[in-house]
C-alpha cells in the first residue's frame, strides 16, 4: 500500500472531534501518515481539546507514531504510525473525554493486527455526545461478531459526567471481516434499563412507565439497575430494539433540571422513528456499520436519512480506504447504505 | 510545545467544601478548573490549614478522578488569622520564597479561592514576581443549576493593560525609599542598599543607631528624614531634638543636655528641662557624638538603658523615653582606645551603624543631586535656575573626576550650587560662573588638588576631546609626562629627567627613544607637546 500522506481538512463536514478520531484510527489501520489541517476549525475552542489527546495519545502509544501538534489548543496535527503493536493496554481518561471514544479509535487497528489485545480504560462510560457502554456492549459488538470480529466487553464500572471513574476491559481479537446485508425490513422488539447511580429509584421507574406506555412494554421488558451510589450522580436510559439478531440502541441520561418523563420521551421519540421505519440499523449503528462495511470491502444496509456524522464518515473512510460508498433514498424515511 | 501548566492554590473551605455524594452537583472551583476541556493543568499545589485535611484529601482525590494525568501535592500552611493581611501574606511569601520555580513550567496562581485578605496577598506576590505566573480566576456555571465547570479567565499581570495597577503598588514600595534619599533617584548601588536598610531599621526599630561618615555627607539630613518617616507611621509622637556635641563644652554641656533645676549654679535662674527631656517620645540626633565629654557619656548612656537621669542639682531622676540617633565623623573606636570615649556606651548605641559614603565614593550621584541642589536654590531664591548645556558639562566633568577632592562632601557641594545660582546672571549659569567656581573649589581644596585643573587643561591642549576619553591611570602619567616635557628644552633632556633613576643603573640608555615611543603611543610628538 502507498505511504502517501493524507491530507485532512478538520473543518469539513461536521467538523468537530469525529473528524480527528476516524482520521487517526484509519491512519493507524492502514499505516498512511496523516495531516489534519483546521482541527475543529469553527468551534468556540478551536484546536485539540482534552478528550482529544486522549484518543491521540492512545493511538500513538498503540502506533508507536510521530507524533506532531499533540498540544490543547492545536489545530494541526500530523500522526506517522510504524506499526499497530496488539498487547495490553490502560488508558485514563478522567472525565475529560469517553472512555468510549478512545475504544473505537483503536478498534479497526487492533482489529487487524496479528494477536489479541486487551485494553483497560478508565474514564467516563455513559457520557452525552459519545457511544454509551451499553451501545458498544449490546449493539456494535455482536454485529462485529456476525461479520467476523470478536470484541468482548467487561464494564467493572460505569462512569458518568462529571466524576468519570468508569472502567471496562474490552478483548479484542483479531479475524478478516466479511461483508453483512442488512436490507430487508424488520419488526423489532422492545426492551429498556433504567440505570441510576446515587439517585432516587424512582427516577428510574417514571422514566420506565413512558416507555412502558409508549411501546405496550411488559414487566419482563424493563429493569432498574442500581448502581454503586459512591459514582453517581448518573441515570442512563437504555431501550433496545432487536430484530433478527441485529441490535440498535437508543439512549438518554438523566440530566439536571430536567424531568425523568423528559428524558424518557425524548428516547422514545428516537425509538419510534426506527421502529417506524422498519430499518435494522439505526443512527447510531449506521456511522459504526459502514465503518465495519468499508473494514470488509462490502455490505449494504437499510437505515434512516444519514445524519451529517454519518457523510462525514463516509467522506473520511472513502480517503483511506479503496472503497466507492453509495448512499441511496429508498423512501422519506429510509436509506440504502451500499459499500462496495 | 506547550510548557507543563502549574496550578498554585489555596483550598476553598467554603466552596471547595462540599462532601459528600452530592459534591459533585456542586461548582467547586479547584476541582472545576481540571474540568475543562481546553485547560490541562499537569500539577496542583494545594494549600491548606492541616485542620483541613481531610477536605483536602477529598479534593485531592477528586481533581485526581477527573483529570488523571496531574499530579498533585497538598502543603499544610499557618495562617493563623486568614483575615490578617500580615500573616497571610507572610505565609504565602514563604511559600513562594521555598518553592524552586522552573523554566521549564508554566504557573498560574488560583485568586478565587480563600479569603478576599489571601486573593490580594496572592495578588501582591504575583504582581511583584514572587510568584513567577499568572493568576487564574474560575466562575461558576450561569447559571449555576446549568452544571458542569463553569469558566476561567487567566490574567496576565505583564501585560500592559495592567501596567496601571502594578504602577500603583510599586509606587507605594518606592515611596518610603525615596523620602529617605529626598526624592533623590541615587544611582550609586551601595547607597541604595543603605538607605533600604536604614528604612527598615527605622520602622521596626527603637534602638539607637549610628551614623557615622565625613563631614559634609548627609548625616544631619538623614537623621531629619529618619524622623519624619517615623512620624509618618506614627512610629513617634514627640519631636526631633538636634544638638551638634561639638557646641556642648564645659559646665554648659552637662545643663544643655540633662537641664538643671532653678538655682543649681550660679546664673541657674529658672529651671531648664533639658535637651532629652524634650526629646521625649520623639527622636534626639546628637551629632558629633564624639566630642561628648566623659562625664556626659556616663549620664547619657544611663538615660538610653533606665530612661531616667538627674538633672544638674536635682535630688531626683526624671524620665524621658526617646530614640537616639548619634552621627560621628570621628573613628570611636580609636577614641576608645586613647581613652576618650566610652566603650559601653559605643556598644550600645553602634547596634545600628550605617557609614554614608562621602561624595567622592558616589559620584555617578552627582547629577540627580545636582538637580536636586538646584531645586532647592531656585525655591530659596523664588527664581528658576538653569544651567546652560555646555556650562553643565563643564561642571560635572569636573564635580565627577578624581582631581574634585569634595572634601567638604554635600557641605561643599551645596555651597558651590547656591554661589553659582546666586551669581548666574539671569538665573542662568554659564561657562563663566563655572570656571570661577572650580577655582574657587580647588583653591579650598589646596593645592595638590589645583594641579588636577592644569593636568586637564594640558591634557586637552595636546589631545583635544579624545584627553576626556583617557583613564586616571594614563591621565596622571601623560599629564605629568606633558609637564616635564614643556619644562625641557629638548626631547632628549625631557628623556633624562623622566628616566633619572633608571639611568643611574644602566651604562647605555635610550632616554629620548623611550620618550618617543611613549608618546608614539599617543600619536603625540615632542614638537606638538610642547607647541602652546
């Protein structure tokens, strides 16, 4: 494969911290030096933030990279992988940045490397704005597992925003991915837990009997987990819709000044729209399969209108890797994702 | 590459105080700052009273969870009273004074926590450099049920924009130094570092002191600015009471100094308080102490260590409490050993002895005083006196080079500017009324010193300018050298008598080629030193 470095705009698309993670992530797999010019260009705090250095800094560590502009505030960086070396690692990343998001900037590297690895990070587990624990553990790693991949989850604890302090051992061992065709439509089935960590329980509950009335739940269907009170404050709301071994999920959290009820019908509104539609794949899943896709060289799936993350995924997969990526509106609410 | 950032900073009892589960509902402004996304701060200095410990240890823990990667020491600190400006600032200027500061780092001073007495103490040493940093403040989220870190403002003092408030404590620093000089900006190192010590010793002190130097440097002025720095902190109440020894002789010194009741002698016809008697709760300058006579020495000596002596014919001790400051021209400790004056009464009053240089010691002074001194006519004279350019050069090339003996020091020195501001025509001092002056100068001075305005005169006649360029050590010899050449006929017989005692040694000698190299040195030939 050409050594070429590749050159990124970081103002592209959406622009933010995606752009930086996929672009370090897909540099590691293949080995292509990358520049990421304009690192979150348009943001009220330019440049490289905390949580990003995190992920840089994992990548480097797995890489054995050069590493350039690895500083809080940089907007460029250029990153030269040598290698992707599989072992055991730990990361901490405090509150400051998803435990979550260090995970998935690794994965597609270790994926591929020649042994198995074990990584233990720290850091927060369930934080807004990053792929939940219950998403990677529930949703991506068996779908990884149907095309071939095995990444398997421990959480020992969750961490949530601001005290962080959530830990997971994620396994991950290597094996050729094969192409996945999701396209049919389905009929899902519902499920929730309500997590809660040092709040009332009946946070929990109020937030179950929404989506009790919402989807027609069963007692069977819905759990409370209560967690260590000595972490929280933290609530996680989890629904789960599964359809012929292909799970999405959807997620809120519990925030300050806003009502349980709230928060639970925000999540059944996102819940409804794929449930509506009849798409296997959801928002979520849908930046993640066509990453796992393009790591096949193929596969296609039904999923909602692409979200702004999504294009920008497909826009930065298609810069390293030698596939042609076709999006295609099936109807109002569906999509075809073809990667080939 | 970003520097490693240092956080310096108190614990905030009140704000940084929260235990318990629900802490992390709370803004707490220590923890906060290692929130931040676009701030990441490697190493936490956190001070706190030891009672707080294990608040601190909470915060210490927290900080920890939510950034990772620092590092953090707590240091246990005294302030006492937080409220009291003195010891808090102490405390912290310990700390800072302890702490080894690197290059290599980055540092910021926290001034939201502690209490508004600590925020300005934190203030004060990082404006003055004693904390080598800038100064973070956090806020709290708006509103603060919004969560999350709120926002942090980091404050350079080296900007310019807060040249105004630095200006403004260096100022009050400068004030006190600068009354003790006059408002004089003296140049001369040494000095300064006296006049900073002496400040020192005059607030904290009531001790005496001893002044000692030549005549003429400033001693009698010093003691009179001591005690007006001294009234000004309120260290005094009474006056200042000057007596120059040297006046006190005889059977009077003794009533001068201690008073005398009514009738104690003859022509006693009222009672007399006495000098130390007015002096009390203020400051009594007695210079020339060492032409106090012995029996006067022992009184004074018993009135500095009880407070208390007998007036002339008194059958009781009166009281009087006063600072003595004494000022000497005259070695003490050699009157000690010829007997002339007492040694317990010299280490009693030299625990505090500071020599003024004479003039001549400080010459890069001369100009600030000279405006000074200038000053100081004009406002006696109600008139503004200059000089003109080339006059002012004139005198301070002279006032500055080694051949102004200024063995009067300061005396000689204002005598000389009031004779020329009274005598410059229209307020103006020329090059005339210079001239006049110097000569007038060296004539007082003798005549060793009046050879110097010749030497400089001669000097300029062969080498014009380039003569102001040369060191005294050429100056001497080439003036001299000039001298004897002017009186020789021939450069051959300046040769001879420059070289005389050589000659006498040696059977063969070159006089007049070793003349002629040495004025080759100077590009001067015999024939232009001696062309007038």
């Amino acid at each position: 494969m050409a050594m070429d470095l590749i050159d990124i705009d970081g103002s592209f698309g959406e622009g933010g911290g995606q752009i930086v993670r996929t672009s370090l992530g897909l540099s590691l797999l293949t080995g292509r030096p990358v520049e990421i010019r304009n690192v979150r260009a348009g943001r009220g705090k330019p440049g490289l933030l905390r949580q990003h250095l995190c992920a840089l800094r994992a990548a480097t560590e797995i890489g054995e990279a050069e590493v350039k502009g690895a500083a809080l505030g940089s907007t460029f960086v250029r990153f030269v992988p040598k290698s992707i070396k599989s072992g055991r690692y730990s990361f901490d990343v405090g509150s400051a940045g998803s435990a979550t998001l260090v995970l998935q900037t690794v994965l597609p590297a270790l994926l591929s490397a020649d042994a198995p690895s074990e990584l233990t990070i720290t850091g927060g587990t369930d934080n807004p704005f990053a792929p939940p624990i219950d998403f990677l553990k529930f949703a991506f790693a068996p779908l990884l597992a149907r095309m071939g991949g095995d990444l398997k989850l421990d959480v020992e604890r969750r961490g949530y925003y601001p005290r962080g302090g959530g830990r997971f051992i994620a396994t991950i061992t290597p094996g050729a991915l094969k192409p996945i065709t999701l396209t049919d439509p389905v009929e899902h089935r519902v499920s929730a837990i309500a997590y809660i960590a040092g709040l009332k329980k009946s946070i929990a509950t109020r937030e179950l009997n929404v989506l009790r009335e919402a989807f027609s739940l069963t007692r069977d269907q819905m759990r409370v987990v209560e967690l260590d009170a000595n972490w929280g404050p933290g609530n996680t709301l989890s629904v789960s819709l599964e359809a012929s071994g292909v799970t999405e999920i959807v997620t809120g959290f519990g925030e300050k000044r806003v009502r349980a009820e709230t928060v639970a019908e925000r999540v059944a509104e996102e819940a409804r729209a794929i449930l509506d539609a009849k798409v296997p794949v959801g928002e979520h899943l849908a930046d993640q399969q066509l990453l796992l896709c393009a790591l096949a060289g193929g596969g296609s799936f039904l999923t909602l209108p692409p979200s702004l993350h999504t294009r920008t995924q497909a826009t930065v997969l298609k810069r390293f890797l030698p596939v042609e990526i076709d999006l295609r509106e099936v109807d109002a609410s569906r999509w075809r994702v073809t990667v080939s | 590459m970003n520097k490693p950032i240092t956080l310096i900073g108190l614990l905030g009892t009140t704000l940084d105080g929260a235990k318990g589960k629900k802490r992390w509902e709370r803004w707490r402004p220590t923890v906060s700052l290692f929130q931040h996304e676009d701030l990441l701060i490697d190493r936490l200095e956190l001070l706190h009273e030891e009672r707080f410990e294990s608040l601190g240890e909470i915060v210490e823990d927290d900080v920890l969870a939510v950034s990772p990667d620092t590092k953090v020491k707590r240091h246990h600190v005294s302030f006492g009273d937080a409220w009291d400006f003195e010891s808090v600032y102490a405390t912290l200027h310990d700390f800072a004074r302890g702490y080894v500061f690197r290059d290599d780092r980055e540092y910021l001073v926290h001034i939201t926590t502690g209490t508004h007495v600590a925020q300005i103490c934190s203030f004060i040493l990082t404006e003055s450099r004693h904390f080598p940093a800038r100064l973070i403040q956090s806020s709290p989220p708006r509103p603060r049920s919004a969560g999350g870190p709120g926002s942090f403002e980091i404050i350079d003092l080296d900007l310019s924009r807060y040249d105004r408030i630095a200006q403004r404590f260096r100022q009050e620093t400068d004030e006190h130094l600068s009354f003790l000089k006059a408002g004089i900006e003296t140049q001369n190192d040494a000095f300064n570092k006296l006049m900073e010590q002496i400040e020192h010793v005059a607030t904290a002190s009531v001790d005496p002191m001893l002044l000692m130097g030549p005549t003429g440097a400033g001693k009698s002025q010093l003691a009179r600015r001591i005690f007006q720095l001294k009234k000004q902190r309120q260290k005094v109440s009474g006056d200042l009471v000057e007596v120059n020894c040297a006046t006190l002789r005889g059977d009077h010194a003794m009533s001068a100094l201690f008073g005398h009741t009514k009738g104690a002698f003859t022509g006693a016809q009222k009672e007399r308080p006495g000098l130390l008697r007015a002096a009390n709760k203020g400051l009594l300058f007695l210079d020339e102490i060492g032409e106090l006579g012995l029996d006067e020495q022992a009184m004074l000596l018993r009135a500095i260590e009880q407070k208390v002596f007998l007036p002339v014919g008194a059958d009781r001790e009166v009281e009087s409490d006063f600072q003595l400051i004494a000022g000497t021209n005259r070695d003490l400790r050699a009157a000690v050993t010829k007997g002339e004056f007492r040694e317990d009464l010299l280490a009693r009053i030299d625990l505090w002895s500071f020599t003024l240089p004479g003039l001549r010691d400080r010459r890069e002074d001369i100009p600030p005083n000279l405006a000074f001194e200038l000053d100081r006519c004009g406002a006696r004279m109600n008139t503004n006196v200059t000089f003109n350019a080339e006059a002012r050069k004139r005198f301070l090339d002279f006032a500055m080079s080694e051949s102004a003996s200024w063995r009067g020091n300061f005396r000689d020195f204002g005598a000389a500017i009031t004779r020329m501001a009274t005598l410059a025509p229209g307020g103006r001092i020329d090059v005339a009324t210079v001239d006049d002056e110097i000569a007038r100068l060296q004539e007082s001075w003798g005549g060793a010193a009046s050879s110097g305005g010749d030497d400089h005169e001669a000097l300029h006649e062969v080498l014009g300018d380039a003569a102001d360029a040369l060191d005294l050590f050429d100056r001497v010899q080439l003036a001299e050298v000039i001298r004897v050449c002017r009186a020789s006929k021939t450069l051959s017989a300046a040769g001879r008598a420059l070289f005389a005692e050589s000659r006498k040694k040696r059977k063969t000698a070159n006089d007049a080629d070793r003349l002629r190299k040495y004025l080759g040195k100077w590009s001067l030939t015999f024939d232009q030193v001696t062309a007038r």
